[in-house]
C-alpha cells in the first residue's frame, strides 16, 4: 500500500490517502492521525475516567485488536485497566483460528483475555443453532441469533468479571451499515439505541464505549498493516445470510464516487437520535435467567426456547 504520492506534511513517500481530506500520508504521519483522532475521541465523550475496569469485546479482528491495542496503549496514562473478553459462538473452521491468533496477541500485549461461550451459557454453538433454524426454513437469520447472544454473553461476563466500561471496536462503517439496517427494516427502536457512547441505565447493563465510532473501516485496516497488528483471512461461512452484506456493499459503492457521505450518513444518524428520543423503557429481570430486559423474558431466552423447540409456544421471536 505505497502510493507514488507524497506525505502533504513532510514529503516523505506515502503510504495513505485521507479520501475526504483529499491528502495523503506517510505511515508516520498516517500512524499519528489515527491515534490521535481515536484519543480525541475517547478523551472529548469521556469514554473512560481514572480507576475504569474497561472490558474490551475482542472478536479477534482488525477492529476489535485495534480498540484492544489503543486502549491498553493509553491505560497507564489515563489511569483505568483493560482487560479483553472473546465471545465463542461456536463456529467451526472460524472461531478457531480467530481465538488461537487473539490469544497470542493478547499475550504479547500483556493483557488478560477471558473467554465465554455460547454452549456454555445457551447449551448450543451457534452451528447448532443454524441446523435447528435451517430446518424451519430459517426464518430467523443466524446473524440474528448471533447478535442477541453475543450481547447478552458479553454484557454478563463484563458485569462478573467487574468492569465499568465494556469498549467494543465498532468503526464508523458498522455504525452507518446497522443505521441503514435500522431504517430499512423500520426498526426505530435501533435506530436511536446506541452512539458513540450508551446512555447512563440500568445498573446490570455495563455501559458502552466505542473509541473507532468515527474512524472509516479502510483507515483501521491501513492501521493494522502499518502496526502489523495479524489477523487471520478466515470469514464467518454465515455472512452470506446477513443483510449487513449488500448494504455494505452498496454504501461502499455511494461512497467511492462521493468521498465523505459515510460522515454524512453518520451526521444524519445523530440527528435522528437527537429528535426521535429513545422510549424510556424500563429494565426489570428476564424470568427465566434474571438478566436485564425490558419484556418478561429477555430476547436471548426467547431465541434459545424458540431454537431448542423445548417450549409449548414456538412463536417466532421478533429479532
Ligand atoms: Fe455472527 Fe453473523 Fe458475524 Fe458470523 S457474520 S460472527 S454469524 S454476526
């Protein structure tokens, strides 16, 4: 990724090009901008204050190692402690190589990794679930199932393992593609559930961080390459069922003739969020596992009862 162009700040060879600043950067400089833009954030909404037990929710790609990486970066000098938690969802010939490549990482890193898993906390992989699902014609998407269990694991064992913040490496590219998601499946619900930070709420909901909420997808990757941050070239096989797939797809396309309307569309999201307020909901206990849910029994629940058939009631759960 060497570019003939030069470094608009020293000259040097480029190694980046800045499409919205029209610029281009060496790796010096490039590797500069990024931190600083990533510490500007996190220190401009507050993200973490002295004595945060911060979780980082690593799934052991460039997003996620980055997040993990900056934050441990900026620990001692902002005083709080990181440590990772890795989700197993149970998917054979993937998660594999993901966790072997986030356990080596986090050991040169000198951080503590906690893994959960969704076998043991829902009794199925996320490949069972896809069986039982595909059998019923797979109404409900596995990327579906995956998200609603991925939360819940993540914000129990944040809570368990004691921390104050739980950082998860969304960029600024998932941020639009779930608003885009949200707006065409009318979900006004998602639409203003979450920014760059989660409101103040229920005490068993760990509040949310996210320091790569402004950073484009292309940059975190140039990142990675210059940092030699690895991860290993293994896709989910059950990214072809998700929506998130053509509406990346076509975002990217708007995006490589217009130069900066993935701002623009995250402009419009905090505008959405600033006038349709969320609905005050309030959080009471799942009947069945006693975590945090706004209905009598948490969605999470809901999907695993649905999945294993084991209830009377197989409605489908609406995710
Ligand atoms: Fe989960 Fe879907 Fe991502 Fe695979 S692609 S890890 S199923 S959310």
């Amino acid at each position: 990724m060497v570019y003939a162009a030069k470094c608009f700040i020293c000259g040097e060879r480029a190694a980046a090009r800045v499409s919205y600043l029209s610029e281009f950067l060496c790796s010096k400089h490039f590797v500069e901008y990024f931190e600083r833009r990533v510490r500007a954030a996190i220190e401009w909404f507050r993200m973490v204050e002295p004595g945060d037990r911060v979780a980082v929710a690593v799934s052991g790609g460039k997003d996620s190692l980055t997040t993990l990486y900056l934050l441990s970066k900026y620990s001692g000098e902002l005083g709080y402690e990181v440590f990772g938690i890795a989700v197993d969802e149970g998917i054979a010939g993937y998660r594999e190589f993901k966790l072997e490549a986030l356990r080596s990482f986090t050991s040169e890193l000198g951080v503590d990794l906690h893994v959960v898993s969704f076998k043991e906390l829902f009794g199925l992989t996320l490949d069972d679930a896809f069986k039982a699902l595909a059998e019923r014609g797979l109404e409900i998407k596995p990327c579906a199932v995956c998200g609603v269990f991925r939360r819940y694991a993540l914000n129990k064992a944040a809570r368990e393992l004691g921390a104050t913040k739980l950082a998860t490496g969304h960029n600024l590219d998932d941020e639009i593609q779930v608003f885009v998601m949200n707006l065409l499946k009318a979900h006004v619900d998602g639409v203003v559930r979450e920014g760059v930070v989660s409101e103040p709420g229920e005490e068993a909901l760990v509040p949310r961080i996210k320091p790569l909420y402004f950073v484009p997808e292309k940059e975190v990757l140039v990142y990675t390459l210059l940092k030699g941050i690895y991860t290993p070239f293994v896709e989910c096989p059950y990214i072809v069922y998700a929506l998130r797939h053509p509406v990346r797809r076509w975002l990217n396309a708007v995006d490589s003739e217009d130069p900066g309307v993935k701002y623009r569309v995250l402009a419009m999201k905090e505008v959405f969020r600033n006038v349709l307020q969320p609905p005050s909901k309030t959080l009471g206990r799942c009947e069945l596992c006693g975590e945090p849910t706004s209905h009598r029994v948490c969605r999470a629940c809901e999907l695993k009862t649905y999945i294993l058939g084991s209830h009377n009631s197989l409605k489908k759960p609406a995710v």
